[in-house]
C-alpha cells in the first residue's frame, strides 16, 4: 500500500509543476499582450536614468547593478554589466534609450516564454 501512495505523491508532484508552469507561461503571454513589459521598460529606465538625459550609459547601468547587488541571487560583476550594455545597446552607440529598453524587456520576457515552451 506504500507504493500506491508514493505514486499517487510523485503524480500530484508532476501535476503541481505542470501547472506552475502554465501559469508562468499565462502571466508572460498577458505581460506581453498587455503591454505590460513597456510598462516595466518605462519604470526601470526611469530609474536607471540617472541624468535624466533620456539615455543610459555605462556608469548608469553599472550603479544601478551595485545599488541592487543585494537583491540578486548572484554576484554581478562589470564583465557581466558591460556585456549587457552591449547586447541593448543594438545600435553601438554607448547608450540606451527607452527604445532600445523596451524591445529588450519584451524580448527576455518572450525568451523565457520560449524556453518554457520548449521544455514542454
């Protein structure tokens, strides 16, 4: 009889993280319908901005990194900071504007919705 209740365990289990992951799946598909991911560029650029020139540089990017490093699970290093400028900054032109950040938050967040579709 144990063995009917650890599989009926391990389903209910699966069934949890199946679901999870629908609704993670929902709340990016809604974030993105929504346009919900503008709103989060808009915010976060906002704060990143720290001249107020409507364009983030370098310094920028770096001090908003070190003002968080205690909210990250992981160690941020300018390697780390400096390749992530580059990947935003499409154009090369050492900034960012608002452009750019919003077709960056839209892009991670239908990353992570490919990558939940894909594990599918």
């Amino acid at each position: 009889q144990i063995k009917p209740l650890m599989i009926s365990h391990t389903k209910l289990s699966e069934n949890k993280a199946r679901r999870k992951k629908e609704l993670e799946k929902e709340n990016i598909k809604r974030i993105l319908r929504d346009n919900e991911a503008e709103s989060i560029a808009i915010i976060l650029f906002s704060e990143i901005d720290l001249k107020h020139d409507g364009v983030i540089d370098i310094s920028e990017l770096k001090w908003f990194f070190k003002k968080h490093k205690d909210d990250m699970d992981v160690k941020i290093g300018d390697s780390f900071i400096e390749e992530a400028f580059s990947v935003i900054d499409s154009d090369n032109s050492n900034a960012i504007d608002l452009k750019k950040m919003k077709a960056f938050i839209k892009a991670m967040f239908q990353a992570q919705l490919d990558k939940l579709a894909y594990t599918d």
